[in-house]
C-alpha cells in the first residue's frame, strides 16, 4: 500500500514542472554559484580599493582591501535572505512590483560600477564628513551590490519560479544575519584601528610624519572617534598636515638649487624620508652612496629607508656601513650616538631576519655604550619575542625604573604579556610584580 502510494506520488501527471523544480530547489538549495560570485565580486572590489590606494589617495568609504572583502562577505547572508523572500513571496504577490525593485537594484548596481571604473580616484585631503559618509556607505554599497548580485543568481538559477508562499525564516536566523552584516565588520574595523594606531606611535617615534599622516587621516574615515597620544584622531591629523606643510615648503626652497655636494643631498633625503617618500630620497643620495668617502649619515638614512621598505638585507648592509664609517671618526658624543643607533639598526634588521644570536650580541653592543632606558625597553621586547621571560622582565624592570614616565605603562603591559601569554610565566609569576 505504501509503494503503490509512493508510486502514485512519484508519477502524478497533475504535478506541474514549476512544482517538480521548487521541489527540486528546497531539496538542494544549491548556494555554491551565489557564494562563488559573491567570493569574486568581493576580490574584484578588493582589487579597485589596491588599485585606487596605490595612487596614494584615500579610496572612500574602504580604504583597505581586506576590510572591503569582509563587508562584501559578511553581507552575503543577510542578501540571501532578502532574494529569497523577494523570489518566493513578492515576485508572485506584487509581480510589477518586484520587476520595478528588480530594475531599480540593477541600474543602482551599474552606476555604482561605471563611478567606481570610470571616475578618477578620490583626492587625498580628509573633510569632516569623509567619515560619516564612510560608515554609512560601507554597508550600503555592500548591500546593494550582494542583493543584486544575488537577484541575477537567482534569476539564473530559476528560484524566481518557485511559488512557495509557507516559505519563512525565524527572527533568529534574520538576526544572526543582520548582526554578520553589520557588527562583524565593525568589529573587524576597530580591531585594524587598533593596529593602525599602533603603527601611528611608532612612525611618530621613528620621526617618519608622513607615513603617520598618511595613517591618521586613515583612522579619521575609520573610526573618527578614536584616540591617538591622547588626542583625537582628527586633531592629530590637523597638526601632521601643518608640520608636513612646513617640511614640504622647506624642500621646496631647498630644490631650487642643485644638490651638488653630500650634505646638502643628505638634507634634501631626510625630508623626504620624514615624509615618506624613500625612493626619491634613494635617487637624491645615489651619486655619493657608492663613494668611499660616504659620511655616516647617510649611509644611516640609507639604512632607515630600506628598514621602512621591510628590505631587511639592505639595511642591515647600510647600518653595517655606517657603523664603520662612526668608529673611523674621533670620539664624541655625536659619534657615540651614531655607533648606537647604528647597532640598533642592526639588531632590528637580524631580528626580522631570524638571526636571533646576531639580533641579541647587537643589542647588548648597543646597551653597553648607552646603558639607558630605551636599549633597555628594546631587548625586553626582544626577549619577549623570543619567549626569554626572565631577561625580558628583568629588562623591562629596568626601562621602567631609569624612565618610569615613558615606560612605566608600557613596561607593566610588556609584564602581563609574560604572565599570560608566554611558556616561560610561571617564572615571571613567581618573581612577583615590580
């Protein structure tokens, strides 16, 4: 009796082949092509914001690729859902409607796509609604263009002639759906806020303002409220374009004339390299770096633009230079600190090298001339990336007590880092706090 029913089921000549399809779809929904397609569009526009950024212009609202592929992404469910109820409920309540919806999202998704190919990339000067405009855009475009994107799918695909009006999602899918869409990404922002900001302190430090500015105008479109140093991103900004006004005025006055002996080439890189710019710093020292008779200094700044450009065997070569180019010279104290920063560079480029021993002999040579807080800062962070948590703390403690107000926060961060995070901590537990 059961077979004869299942075959009477399975041969019903009144079942339509629109019904047989929308059966077909709820017994396999099918969802690799949308996902493929969403995976594509969201690299392509990855793409657009690498392309747009490599001018050196802001690339409004995403800034970064990977902030533009997780908007994209983590937008893709909330836009399956919205088709979904679109195709199995509204197409066949409201057809003209949903047509009109249909030609709206296709023409929105086009000109959004003609600006974005076409226009000329976005001008690199920050207003005060860049980052409002921003917040409010990021989720809108990636909407917009996952919902369509998902529309021509399921067109494609045929889930538009499925006529399943029971078809309905609980609040809790619809909610974890709205939650992906819009408080991952924000979550993911403030998380690469946090390292822009990181990065902002030490190019602050380093003396490399144009990189900082570059990077704070970045945190003001991303996170308008933050924080950097205690002030407020938008206010930072202001003063690294007036100080970068400054310097750029300074190397114009100082391009009107020919760079025709060292110093004056060296001048002329240093601005640029506080700028940012380390290539044409490179060209200017070109024609005096391959001399024999190569001044310290700029073998220094050789050394520090090719550690900006992460070209670790470079710098280390160029510090190495311009260490032996300070102990050729008579004692002094600028020679004493030039022998120091150039160990500094060294130790820097073997550490990101994996020369750990070389990275750790620099150091201490470092330490030795100038047995101050910030070497001693420098090898407990060393340490504690090489999981030596004894010497790291003891370094730590030092840096803290020789300069508390520069280090006593930062020194006690690096401390609980050790106790929590590090193999070694029990060691560091046992020694109890400073």
């Amino acid at each position: 009796m059961k077979r004869q029913k299942l075959q009477g089921h399975s041969t019903d000549p009144s079942m339509t082949e629109v019904d047989r399809e929308c059966e077909t779809t709820k017994a396999s929904p099918g969802r690799s092509l949308i996902i493929i397609l969403a995976i594509i569009v969201s690299c392509l526009m990855g793409g657009w914001v690498s392309t747009v950024r490599n001018t050196g212009s802001l690339s409004l609202p995403y800034l970064r690729v990977d902030i533009a592929i997780v908007c994209f992404i983590c937008m893709l469910p909330l836009a399956i859902l919205i088709s979904d109820w679109l195709y199995r409920i509204f197409s066949h309540q409201s057809p003209p409607l949903f047509k009109l919806v249909q030609i709206i999202f296709y023409i929105g998704a086009a000109v959004i796509l003609i600006l974005a190919l076409s226009s000329s990339p976005p001008s690199g000067t920050l207003s005060s609604y860049d980052a409002w405009e921003s917040i409010i855009l990021r989720p809108v475009l990636a909407f917009w263009l996952m919902l369509t994107l998902c529309l021509l799918e399921g067109q494609v695909s045929g889930r538009g002639t499925c006529t399943d009006l029971s078809w309905k999602q609980g609040p809790l899918i619809w909610g974890l759906a709205l939650i992906t869409a819009v408080v991952v990404p924000a979550i993911y922002i403030q998380s690469r806020v946090d390292e822009i900001v990181t990065t902002i302190d030490e190019s602050l430090s380093s003396g490399r303002l144009g990189e900082a500015r570059r990077l704070t105008r970045e945190v003001c479109v991303l996170a308008p409220w933050q924080k950097i140093g205690g002030l407020p991103a938008g206010d930072l900004a202001r003063d690294l374009d007036r100080s970068c006004y400054e310097i750029e005025r300074n190397l114009a006055y100082m391009q009107l004339e020919p760079a025709d002996s060292e110093e004056s080439a060296y001048q002329r890189a240093r601005l640029l390299t506080i700028l940012g710019k380390g290539e044409a710093a490179i060209r200017v020292l070109a024609p005096w770096k391959d001399q024999q008779t190569v001044s310290p200094l700029s073998c220094q700044l050789l050394g520090n633009i090719y550690q900006q450009q992460e070209q670790w065997g470079e710098s280390e070569d160029w510090y190495q230079k311009s260490l032996n180019a300070w102990k050729r010279l008579p004692h002094s104290e600028q020679q004493q600190a030039g022998i120091v920063s150039a160990w500094k560079g060294i130790a820097f480029a073997e550490r990101k090298r994996g020369n750990y021993e070389e990275a750790e002999s620099a150091y201490l040579s470092a330490l030795s001339l100038a047995p101050q807080a910030d070497q001693h800062f420098l090898l407990a962070q060393f340490y504690e990336d090489t999981q030596q948590t004894a010497k790291a703390r003891k370094h730590a403690t030092q840096a803290m007590a020789l300069n508390a107000d520069r280090y006593g926060k930062s020194g006690q961060q690096l401390i609980t880092s050790l106790q929590q995070q590090h193999f070694g901590c029990l060691t560091v537990w046992r020694q109890g706090s400073p």
